[in-house]
C-alpha cells in the first residue's frame, strides 16, 4: 500500500519572499531559509509549521497582510484555480480572512479539488455571526 502525499495551500504573512509566488516547501529548514520568522500575530507560518510536523506537501503564498491584502490571494487563488501549480490539494488555509468574498472564492477552489478550507477560529466567529451587514460593508 503506497503512502498518499497530502498538499496544503497556505496564504500568510512572511519575513521574506516574493509576493505573487508560490514557494513549494517540503520541510522545515527549508520554511525557515526562504521565508523566514513570522510576524507577530501571523498565523500562516504556524500553520505551515503543522503542515510539515503532518508530513504534508505546502505550498506557500506570501501576503503583505494577512486577511487584507486581498490581490494577493486572488492572485495566488488564481494559479491554483488554473490548476497551474499543483493537480491535487488537500487543504487551502487562509487565516486571518474574514473578508466574506474571498471567502467565498476560497472555497470555489476547495470545491475544485474537493479539498477543506482552513481558518481560524476567530474568524471562523467572525464569519457566522456578522450576518449581512457584514456583506455590505465589504
């Protein structure tokens, strides 16, 4: 029986790295050489560092701020909706977006793959319970 490799997307912020660029990363030194430390309350990284502890396959996108740079992750959610960059996804992680359109883009690409979005809680909270004033305000 043959191992079945997982591929988790991740958007974050990063010390280091291009914008617009997907990093294909498949252990933690090489997390650490090429985008370097977290910021502070940056969650894409940790998550990252999960991915990796899981054996997973990550694909990394560099954002300029997490949850609210939002050409960056259409741009990154582009290449992966052209099926550009990887043939099979496990996960897309997008912590830090409570942003109900990216959302739902996000999970157009889960729904491409069959694959799970991961969030975080707090915006996960978020999301439920803005309701649709919410909507209007995006």
């Amino acid at each position: 029986m043959t191992k079945q490799i997982l591929t988790v997307a991740l958007f974050g912020e990063a010390e280091r790295g291009d914008f617009h660029t997907a990093y294909f990363v498949r252990d933690l030194p090489e997390l650490a050489d090429r985008l370097g430390d977290p910021p502070p309350y940056s969650r894409g990284i940790l998550m990252g560092i999960q991915a990796l502890l899981y054996q997973c396959n990550l694909i990394f996108f560099r954002v300029r701020e997490e949850g609210f740079s939002q050409d960056d992750y259409y741009n990154g959610l582009e290449l992966l909706k052209e099926n550009a960059i990887v043939s099979d996804l496990t996960a897309l992680g997008v912590p830090g977006v409570g942003d109900r359109q990216l959302l739902r883009a996000s999970s157009d690409i889960c729904a491409v793959y069959d694959s799970i979005l991961l969030t975080s809680e707090e915006d996960l909270y978020d999301y439920l319970t803005a309701g649709e004033s919410y909507d209007q305000a995006a």
